[in-house]
C-alpha cells in the first residue's frame, strides 16, 4: 500500500500537491495558535483559580506592548498566508498555453462533456496521462459547480456565460466528479467519474466512441443550416462582418467600446447580437436564442475560431472605415 | 439582605394577564416575549437538523425522498439564520439588558420596539405557513435561477416571511443605537460602556446598514418568480450572479450580527467570572467596530468560483484576512484577562472558555476560507459548513446560552441548577465538537454539501458527526427543562449572585418596571473590581485614572 | 410650560431636549437604512446599464419625459411647501401649517395621478415586463423588458414610499388641526420633513437615471 495521509482526498493532478501543501501549512498554523491559546486558558484558569469567594482579580488590565504584539503578529501571519493562497490561485485559475480544450455543459441533473475529436460523453470524461486539459462550461439551465476531489479544482457552471477550469492528470484511474452548486432535487446524484488514462489507450478508446465529426465540422453544418453565410461574407457590401481570423482580436464597435472576440463575445453576439454591434455595420442580425442549444453554440464558436484569416481586404476595410 | 425577590412589585408582577403581555412596552418583557419566539424557532430548526443528520446515517439517501432532504436542510438554514441566530442575542438579552446596563427606564423608542417583535412574528407567521404548505427546497441562500424559475416550492411565501423579518433587524437596531447615543445615564461615558453595549452598538450598525440591501433583494427575487422580470434570468439579459453580490452583501455582516452580540456576552462573562475588568477594554471595544466596518468589505469570498476574476478574488481574499486581525485582538484580550484574575467555573464561565476554543477553530478555518488556493478545493463543501457552524453554534450559541445563565438570576429572580447547568454545558461542548470536527476531513475529502446522498467511504465520518448531534441535541434540551424548573424551584437569586460588577447588578431580581428605585448616577469605570471592591456594587467608587 | 407640553413628553425620557434629540436621531438611522434599500436598486441599474446601454437607451427613449419632468416639478414644489409647513410650526403659526400641510399632501397626490396615468400608458403599450411584454423595436425586443423591470421596480418602489408619505401627512395633519404642535413641540412635523424631502431626493435621483440618460444616441442611431 502506497502511503497516505489520512482524510486527505487522492492526489491526482499537478495541482494537487501544492493545495495539499497550503493545506499542511495552514493546518500547522492554526493548530500553533489553537494549541497556544487553550495552555494560556487552561494555565490561568488553574494558577488563578478563584480561592476564597470574595477574591477579586488584579489590576493589570491593559498593556500597550502586548497589544501591539499580538495585532502585528497575526497581521504578518495573515499576509504572508494571503500571498501563499493568491500564488497558488493564480496557477488554479490560469491553464498552461499548450491546455486542450473540452467542453462541458451541466444541465438538471447530469454532465455531458465533449471530446475536442468530437466524442460525447455523459457524466464521464476520459482524458489523456500529462495533457493539460482545460474545460469549457456552462449550463443549460441552473447553476451547477464542476468538482473534481483528486484535482483540487471546481469551478461554478453558469447559464447564459462560460467559465473554465483547468487541470493536468498525473495519475491513471477513475476519480469521483460532483456538482458542488445545489442544482435542485437530484442534486447528489449528478455525479459522475473522470477517467484518466495513458495517452495510447486514450487513443485507442477516442477511436472505439462513434462520433459525427469534430465540433469544428458539426460547427460549419449548423452554420450553413442557419444561413450565417448569407450575411456573414468576406466580400464588400456585405451585411455582416468576416468572420475569419475573428477570434482572440479586438473588435471596434459602433457605440466606441472595443471587445476582445473571445468565446463569451461570440456567444452573446448569437443569442444577442444587438449588444455589441460591430462598427460600420446595422444591427439587422437576429436573435438566435432558443433556435440553438449550448452544445451547437459551443460548435458554432469552435466553427468561427477555426476560421483563417485570409480574404480579410473586406474585413480590414471595414475597420478601417470605423476608425 | 432579607428582602425576598418576589415580594415587592417588580416587572413579572407589575401586571397581570394575557394582554398586559402582548401590548407591554416594557424592554424587559419584550426580550421574554423575544425569548419564547426564538425558541420555538430554536426547536423547529433543531429538529430538522436532527433529521438531516439522521438520513446522512447511512451514505444511500434512503430515510427520505431527495426533495423533502432538500426541503429539510433548506428549513434548517432558514430557521436556524433568520429566526435563531440574528434574533436571539440582541432580541432576548440585548433588550432585556442595554436600557439597564446604561441606566435608563427603557429603549428610546418602545413603541417601535414592541412593533419589531410582532414584525418578527410575522415575518416568522408566514414562513412558518410556507412551511406548513410544504416549505421550499432553494437552501438558506435562494440562489436563482434555481429559485426563481426552477423551484416548485414555496418561495413566494417564505421569500416574503424572510423580507419582512427583516424589518425587524432594522428596527431593533436603530432602536438599540438611538438608545445607546441618548439615553445613557448621567456620568456613563462612552469608555464606561460595558463591552456588551459596545458589541450591540456595533451589531446595530451592521442592521441598520446591511439589512435594507438584503430585503430589496429578496423583493426583487419575489418579484421574479411572480412575474418574472428578467432581472436574474440569464436568458432575458439578467445575471444570476448579481442576486449573490447583493445577497452576501448583507448575509456575510450578517454573520457578524450573529457573532458580535455573543462576544458582546462573552467580555461580559469573563469579566465576572475572573472579577477583574476586561483587559485591552478599547482594543475589545474597538474591534467590535472594526469588524463591523471590516464584515462589509469581504461579501466577493462567497464568490470565489462563481466566474469572478482572479483579481477580484485576490482582493476579497485580502479583505477577508484582515478581518482576522480584530477577531484575534479579541480572543488574545479575554485569554490575558485570566491572568492574575478570580477564576471560577460556573456554568456560563464554562460556555465562555468553551466559546474561546470553538471560536479559535471557527475563527482560523475561516482564514483557510479566506485564502484563495485552499478556497477553490474546499468551496461548497462540508469543510464550509463545519467553518460556519463553528463560528455560529460554536460561537453564537455558546455565546447565547452563556448569558442566558448568567443573566437568568436577573431575568427571573431564581438561581437555576448549578450542576446540570454545568453538565449541559459539557455536553454542548463534547456534543458540538463530535458533530462538526468530522465535517471538516468530509469536506477536506470532497463532500459537497447539501447533498443527500454520498459515497459510501464517507460513513464512518458521517455516523460520527450524527452521533455528535445527538448528544449535542441533549445538550441543548436539558437548559430547556431545568430553566424551566428554576421559576418555580429555584432559590431566590437577591441582587448580585455572581459578585459582579455592572449598573443590572445594583437593581433588584427581577428589577422593577422602571429598572432602577433611584436612577443611577455613574462615577467609575466599567469592571472596577480591582478599585471599589465587589459585593452590591451599589456604592460609588471614584473614578480610577488609568 | 403649557399642559400639552408636558403631555408630549413620553414617561421614559428625562427632558424634551432629549426626546427630540432621540427622534430626530433615529429619523436619521432610518433615513440611512433608507439610502441602503434604494442604493441596492441604483447598483442593480447601473450594472444592467452598463452591460447593455443601448436597450436601456431605448427602453427610456418610450418613458413620456412630459409627464417625468411635471412630477420633478410637483414634488420639488411640495418639497417647498413643506419646508414652510416645518417653518410654520417652528413659530407655533398654526394656520399656515395647516394650509402647508395640506398643499404638500395635495402636490403628492398630483404626483401619484401623473404616475398613474403613466403606468397605465405603459400597459396600453405592451412595456409591463411580463407575458404581454413586447418591444416595438426588433433589434432590441426582450432586451428592453429589463430596463421596464427595474423602472417599474424603482418607481414603484418610491410611489409606494409616497404613498405611505401621504398616510403620515394625514396623520401629522390631524395633530396640526388640534394644535398639538407650535415652538415647544415640533418634532413630528420636523421629522416627517425629513421623510418627504429624502422620498423627493430618490425622485430628483430616478428621474435623470431613468428619463434622460441616453436619449440622445439612440435619437441619432
């Protein structure tokens, strides 16, 4: 049997070690200080106990030094677990360049996730040994939160916006998944099991799951099926912006405010384009709300970010003309 | 002193019958009036705790359906946070109390005061009558969309019982700071104040302040699910995360309008008990304050993995941190103030130390809280809810029935039993700790919370943390019967019990109607033990330079 | 010290001097809680404005600045005539208080007609928030419904705080016509003041907020 400390969950990501550590040195501090108070309590108590009934205590009743002491004792003890905490939450929230992206999207009560190579899953997910994997979730209907123990990471899943976590397995097996957001009667049971593998079996089991395409494919089927192209077209005069080498690059809008098109941008100009209407042109697009589930928007926008950004005159012009 | 209590007219028998109760404008019998309504809450939230526990036995979910769990925990939380926790303190003790330990005849508006009781009932009316109808299923935090489009239980009720409740906090509040600003008696200087109306100035602060948000929050919510305005409703452009800013906002100084009156109780305690003035009274005093001012700075923690930038986190996780530091000034303060002091051990002595130890572990689990690494692994889980049950049982409570012992004498005029005080102060303790530390390896571990079924590696865990919560239970049952059997067979308390200092000492037990037979006038600091001597307490000291 | 004084002073109090001080306090506090209960509206609007400025351009571009600027107008006038009902019974004139007082209760009346006939244009127009919402303009459409939300949720909120207001004048009006109040004995009416005039401030607050911002670029869009 491998070693264990005990009532700790199962290390299982590359993070895990460094919250565990955190954890170690907050448990240390506080017993220090739990331990410390009780023997001063427990010392006076006994040494100063009352010995005849009209005993009154003395007069030493305050002292500037050692307020002083225990004010800026904690003081630095706080900061210096303050800044522990926030380093180890910057590496939490930031996922490393080279992180694949999945998909994730939470509704009442079960996880459906899918691969990038486009394979569906629900209330599992296997990934790969070593590859860093990013997650992108929302919900279809209310708030749920992704918790994987083994990883030391969750994030709450939103309706209506995206949020993301990200982790690198470092251990083979099948590790526990909760909704940690109570989500409603079947709260406890929308769980499920993220399956880590070594990279070749990963392959071999991706090949063995029928899939329609990768999202990016399913993406450029639902966008000619809604007649994107219609309006969006790299010629000018069209009614809609180019779409091609859009993501990741700020956008001028009408109103002045510049947008980084990432995939919340995307998403809102979808369900509700009118928001933030690019510069030189009308706000002539639809609302697609209700007409395209999560899971086909989140193929939309995989669609939109595959696209290259050549036959770009059109688009360059069009900015041009805004500024 | 031959004088028996019972024998001159006092508040308890100025009057007689149904009705001098319910249209009493006496503070003294509004806290009695207080006392019987957070009770019957106590109870009722208790129950539905005992049952939470009891289908967490087993690790299937097999006692009750997961609706009806949802509803209990839900009913738990609301009951317990509304109804309990925020009422108790200022409501029973704080009113009963800070008109006589400022030395006037009664609150400045009583009124309003009476008014704040029946708004409490009624707000506790309603959400009694959505439960009855089938109670609500959305937690203690009614978190939309879930609440305002999902649930199929009664929010609108309860949503409005809470709303109105609130009224209530608010009203009590400017009450007791309208109080404490004018009223004080001739010679109670600010810095003579009890540490007890120090920490009540401060819990009225948070009322007054915090309290409004959460009811235009609530009436939006109610409005919402009425009529389903869009404005936490993703899809209509709303955003449900709002409805948490503006909720914690208010619930987390709420937290703190929990917390500050039991340890406004506990410098009370520890000053009698070790007969010596609290040492460090204007750090103590101030950093009820600074909690206070600190509580309304921290609400983004509750949202560290709801989609907030990692520079808002890192700025709450600051912000929570440094409420810390007059929290630790204050459990370092009543610590010292046991050296060289009177030690005894009587019952709310007990509660006090008891008090110490769980607010220690309440107090640092919330840094671990605060600190935005550990946060993100343990958010949501069970290691959150043994944190706040630390800080609200282990704190508010033992805080709570601290003083009720050692006020009762005064409220009452009877003595109750000093040893099975003494004995349900060691269950709570023993009781309390069984039932929460395990909670906090569950959460470590990575039980989400409200959940009603678990795998089953977690059983051991949980059969310990039920069996905590049945010999808690007991604990907080045998005051209930004892209490009870002090009114008629308790002895006779005379003036001062305890020996201790403090102008509710000076008048008779219970006191007369108009607090005092000849208003105080007040010459010395507060907790003088050490220059005046004890005993009545009645004759002025001179004041003491220090 | 005339009879009605002394009778003014509640038993728990030592002086007058310090029952009104009490009062004048703890209307203060109430005003305070007050800022609070709207403050949680204004932060809701101003977040909502800020994510999506031009339904809410829209939204206010159909509220009827008309009606919006005769109400400011209403209320800073009652505003006016309570402040002389106030200095009325400050130098005990009975007569002019009551006349104030009975202006100021008529001013708010006039604002909650002008405030009726405007929710009832609203719902002519399909704009109450709801099933029967609907927008005239395609490209903002349900968009809008949150900006109708909060003006109903915030003007509601403040005629209600009006309506309560006209209650307490009636009240503070009946003391005026017995003559309770006069240089001795003016708290209530100096309170009540403070009330009305933090009710007209929320307004002076909602009507810019709610009527103007923002009209003029949607005009030009």
């Amino acid at each position: 049997m491998p070693f264990k400390i005990p009532f700790m969950p199962e290390q299982a990501s590359s993070m895990a070690g460094e919250v565990d550590a955190l954890t170690l040195y907050l448990v240390a501090m506080a017993s220090f200080f739990t331990v410390l108070v009780a023997a001063m309590v427990i010392y006076f108590a006994i040494r100063y106990r009352r010995r005849s009934p009209d005993e009154v205590g003395g007069s030493f009743d305050n002292s500037a030094l050692l307020e002083i002491t225990w004010t800026v004792i904690p003081v630095l003890i706080v900061l210096f677990t303050f800044v522990w905490g926030a380093r180890v939450a910057f590496r939490l929230y930031r996922p490393p360049a080279d992180a694949v992206q999945y998909y994730v999207t939470g509704k009442q009560w079960m996880w459906k996730t899918q691969h990038p190579t486009g394979q569906r899953e629900i209330n599992e997910l296997h990934v790969p040994l070593g590859q860093p994997v990013k997650l992108l979730m929302t919900s279809e209907d209310v708030i749920h939160s992704f918790f994987v123990p083994a990883f030391r990471v969750k994030a709450d899943v939103l309706p209506g916006r995206y949020t993301s976590l990200w982790f690198t397995p470092t251990k083979t097996g099948r590790f526990h998944l909760f909704c940690a957001e109570y989500c409603g009667a079947e709260h406890s049971r929308m769980i499920g099991w993220v399956t880590v593998m070594e990279p070749e079996e990963y392959q071999a089991w991706l090949a063995s799951v029928p899939t329609q395409g990768s999202p990016t494919a399913a993406g450029e089927r639902l966008f000619a099926q809604l007649a994107c192209h219609t309006c969006h077209q790299d010629a000018a005069g069209a009614k809609g912006p180019a779409l091609g080498g859009l993501y990741g690059r700020p956008v001028a809008l009408a109103d002045g405010r510049t947008v980084l098109a990432d995939e919340s941008y995307l998403r809102e100009s979808i369900l509700n384009p009118a928001a933030k209407v690019v510069a030189g042109y009308e706000a002539v697009m639809p609302s697609f709300q209700g007409q395209v589930s999560e899971e086909g928007i989140l193929e939309l926008i995989n669609y939109v970010k595959s696209l290259p950004a050549g036959g770009s005159a059109s688009v360059a012009a069009a900015s041009e003309g805004a500024l | 002193m031959s004088r028996t209590g019972t024998a001159e007219t006092n508040y308890l028998n100025a009057q007689h019958g149904l009705k001098s109760w319910l249209l009493t404008l006496d503070h003294k019998r509004i806290g009695l009036l207080y006392l019987m309504g957070v009770s019957f809450f106590f109870l009722l939230g208790g129950i539905f705790a005992l049952l939470i526990r009891l289908e967490l036995l087993t690790p299937q979910g097999d006692l009750v359906q997961p609706d009806t769990y949802n509803r209990l925990f839900s009913m738990h939380g609301i009951m317990m946070v509304f109804f309990f926790l925020i009422p108790a303190i200022p409501g029973v003790l704080g009113n009963f109390l800070i008109p006589i330990m400022i030395g006037t005849r009664d609150v400045a508006f009583p009124r309003l005061n009476l008014a704040s009781w029946y708004i409490f009932m009624a707000g506790g009316s309603i959400t009694l009558l959505g439960v009855l109808a089938g109670g609500v299923d959305t937690g203690w935090t009614f978190y939309p969309p879930y609440s305002s489009l999902y649930s199929a239980t009664n929010v609108l009720t309860v949503g409005i019982g809470v709303f109105v409740n609130g009224f209530s906090s608010i009203l009590t509040g400017l009450n007791f700071m309208v109080t404490i600003h004018r009223m004080r008696a001739p010679g109670m200087t600010w810095f003579r104040l009890p540490l007890f109306v120090w920490g009540h100035y401060a819990t009225s602060f948070i009322n007054v302040l915090g309290t409004p948000v959460i009811a235009i929050t609530l009436l939006l919510l109610v409005l919402e699910r009425a009529f389903h305005l869009g404005i936490f409703d993703a899809t209509k452009g709303g955003d449900p995360v709002l409805f948490q800013h503006l909720f914690w906002f208010y619930s987390h100084p709420a937290v703190y309008i929990m917390i500050l009156p039991s340890m406004a109780v506990i410098s009370e305690l520890i000053a009698a008990f070790t007969r010596k003035r609290v040492f460090g009274y204007h750090f103590v005093a101030f950093s009820s304050i600074g909690i206070a001012v600190l509580g309304f700075l921290v609400w983004g923690h509750h949202m560290f993995v709801s989609g907030q930038s990692v520079y808002a986190g890192t700025a709450f996780s600051l912000l929570t941190m440094l409420v810390a530091i007059p929290s630790a000034i204050k459990v370092f303060n009543w610590s010292f103030t046991l050296y060289q002091g009177s030690v005894s051990f009587d019952t709310p002595m007990l509660y006090a130390l008891g008090f110490i130890g769980l607010f220690m572990i309440g107090g640092l689990t919330g840094v671990f809280l605060g600190t935005l690494g550990f946060d993100i692994h343990v958010h949501d889980t069970y290691f959150v809810v043994a944190h706040f049950h630390y800080v609200m049982v282990g704190g508010t409570i033992m805080g709570y029935l601290g003083g009720l012992h050692y006020w009762w004498p005064k409220i009452t005029g009877r003595i109750y039993p000093e040893f099975w005080g003494r004995m349900s102060a060691m269950l709570v303790f023993v009781g309390f700790n069984l039932t929460f530390f395990p909670q906090f390896l569950l959460g470590y571990m990575g039980m989400p919370r409200r959940y009603h079924a678990y795998p089953e590696e977690w059983q051991v865990l949980n059969v310990l943390s039920t069996a905590g919560a049945s010999v808690l239970g007991l604990g907080f049952l045998l005051p209930l019967g004892y209490l009870l059997w002090s009114l008629k067979y308790g002895k006779l308390a005379g003036k001062n019990p305890w020996g201790a200092k403090g102008l509710e000492w000076t008048t008779d037990s219970p006191p007369p109607t108009e607090n005092f037979r000849d208003a105080p006038v007040v010459s010395e600091e507060a907790y003088d033990y050490a220059g005046a001597g004890h005993g009545d307490g009645g004759a002025p000291a001179p004041a003491r330079a220090h | 010290m005339s009879h009605g004084h002394s009778s003014a002073l509640a038993h728990h109090f030592d002086s007058l001097e310090q029952q009104r001080e009490a009062s004048t306090l703890g209307m203060w506090l109430f005003l305070v809680q007050e800022v609070m209960f709207f403050g949680g509206l204004f932060m809701t609007y101003m977040l909502y404005r800020w994510r999506d400025p031009e339904a809410f351009a829209a939204g206010s571009h159909d509220l009827n600045i008309t009606l919006g600027l005769l109400n400011t107008v209403v209320l800073i006038a009652s505003s006016l005539t309570m402040a002389m009902a106030v200095h009325s019974a400050q130098t005990s004139r009975r007569r002019p208080l009551i006349g104030y007082l009975t202006a100021t209760g008529v001013l708010g009346l006039a604002f909650l007609v002008v405030k009726y006939f405007e929710y009832s244009a609203k719902w002519e127009h399909h704009l109450v928030p709801g099933p029967l919402f609907h927008f005239s303009e395609p490209a903002i459409g349900g968009r809008a419904e949150v900006f109708f939300s909060l003006y109903f949720a915030m003007t509601g909120m403040h005629a209600l705080h009006m309506v309560i207001g006209i209650a307490l004048l009636a009240w503070i009006l009946r003391g005026a016509v017995r003559g309770r109040f006069d240089a001795s004995y003016y708290n209530p009416v100096e309170n009540f003041g403070l009330y009305w005039h933090f009710v007209d401030i929320v307004w002076i607050f909602l009507f810019p907020m709610l009527y103007l911002i923002g009209r003029h670029y949607h005009g030009g869009a």
